[in-house]
C-alpha cells in the first residue's frame, strides 16, 4: 500500500468554482491571508491557495471548462475507491449525480453529488 496515496473516506481537496475566480482570488488574499499560485487550465488559470509559505490546500477555479456548471459553494472532494459503485450508491440511496464523471487529468476521476438533503460534495477515485 502506499501510504501517500489518499485514504478513502478522508477530504483530500476542496475548491470553490465561481464566474470570477481572480476578483474571489483576490477576496481570500486580503480576507485570509492566502498566497496563490496559478494552475494552467489550457489558455486560462486557475488558483492554488496556501498559507503563507505553506502547501496548498485549496482552489479557487473559474466556472468553466470542466468546471462549468458547479455550485459556487467550497466543495469538498471525499476519496472512494470506486466512483461508479459509489455513484451508484447515491443514486440508489435517494441522492443524485449532478455532474460528471469526469477525468482530472492522470490523478482520477470525480463526479459532484447532491445527498437528500440537497447537499453538494465531490467524489474522487484516484487513479490507481
């Protein structure tokens, strides 16, 4: 096993996906504290942020691309051990699927969640 590969069941990220990500970006610098970094989206950045001097632990993206059409709330992304089963455990669970599944890259896959509350979360298999 290895042990820097997320454990299933923790929070290994969580993003806010919102229209104007540098303005939101720039809110959390002055607010928090925040540093940044850029993440290269393919034409466009988005933003790592990180306390000062430290690693990150956050994003802020910009809704579009694979992130159009998420809820401008912080997400958190919740690691699983297989997306589809447990996509279909929130569908049979009276939850919903409201985005994806889709690829991040060579890291995994995730799809966002509503639960019945209406709640939001991301699910994320890593890549094995």
């Amino acid at each position: 096993t290895d042990p820097t590969a997320p454990r299933v069941g923790s929070i290994g990220w969580v993003d806010l996906t919102v229209d104007d990500a540098v303005g939101v970006r720039d809110f959390y610098r002055r607010v928090v504290g925040w540093e940044t970094s850029d993440v290269d989206m393919g034409g466009y950045a988005d933003f790592c942020v990180h306390p000062p001097g430290g690693d990150p632990v956050a994003g802020v993206c910009h809704a579009r691309g694979a992130n159009a059409g998420l809820p401008a709330a912080w997400l958190i992304y919740i690691t699983v051990a297989d997306l589809d089963r447990s996509l279909e455990a929130c569908r049979s669970g009276g939850g919903e699927v409201a985005a994806g599944p889709t690829a991040m890259g060579g890291h995994g896959r995730y799809a966002v969640i509503r639960d019945p509350a209406g709640a939001v979360a991301a699910l994320f298999e890593p890549t094995r």
